[in-house]
C-alpha cells in the first residue's frame, strides 16, 4: 500500500511516517520502480502500535525501547512492566508540575482586579527575572 493509504488506516500522518522512517522507528519502506513507498499489513500494526503508545504519553524514545520489547518473543513481562512503571512515575511529576502551575495560575488571577486599572499581577509575575509562586 501507498503512504496515503497507511495513514488513513492508521491515523498517523504521511509526515509522521516519514519522520518514524528518518529516525530508525520503523523499517524504510521498500520502493516501487517508480519511487513510491510500498508498506505492508504489518507496517501498519507497528504504526498503531506506536500511535497508541504515544497516545498514552510515551515518548519516542521509550517507543522505540517497547517496540524492541514487542518484537523480543524471549523478552520478560516483567521487563515491559518495568518500562510502564517508571512511564507512571514520570507521569505523575508532570502532573504534580501542572497542578503546581495550576494553583499558580488561581491565585494570581484571583490576585488581579479585572478591572479598568493597568495594574495586573499577572503581568508583574511574568516579568519578573525568575518566575516565582505567587
């Protein structure tokens, strides 16, 4: 099948796939005489394998790290658990980052007057050299 036809039925843009190529994550596509890619059923189920990977915040590296798990039929779950466990991990110091900023965000915009003057605290944070707690 074609790139077009791929990234229909994957989802996965034609840019992305190229992109995947460029980097080693999938396999370069055989070529037809007349340059165009040719990818199999296969290329498919590793693409939406990747995409739902990235769906779920992996990033391309650790990817590429589950992809080599996948295709490993000696490999170990523990190994793949292993791999999901610290994604967890990572995931939730990006949360505890976002609230962090969340609650940054309330108290500042509850700080600010909304109002006809020009002072804004908001403004002033943002300003400053090192971004502070409010």
């Amino acid at each position: 099948m074609k790139i077009g036809t791929l990234s229909e039925q994957t989802g996965v843009t034609s840019k992305t796939i190229r992109y995947y190529e460029s980097i080693g994550l999938i396999q370069k596509a055989d070529r037809h005489e007349n340059g165009y890619r040719s990818y199999s059923d296969r290329d498919a189920d590793i693409l939406r394998f990747i995409q739902r990977s990235r769906s779920l915040g992996f990033s391309v590296k650790k990817v590429g790290e589950l992809l080599t798990l996948w295709y490993d039929r000696n490999r170990t779950s523990a190994s793949v658990k292993a791999l999901a466990l610290s994604h967890i991990q990572d995931v939730d110091t990006q949360i505890a980052q976002l609230q962090g900023l969340r609650s940054t965000l309330i108290d500042l915009t509850e700080r600010c007057h909304g109002d006809d003057r020009p002072d804004c605290p908001i403004l002033d944070n943002l300003a400053k050299r090192k971004l502070e707690p409010a």
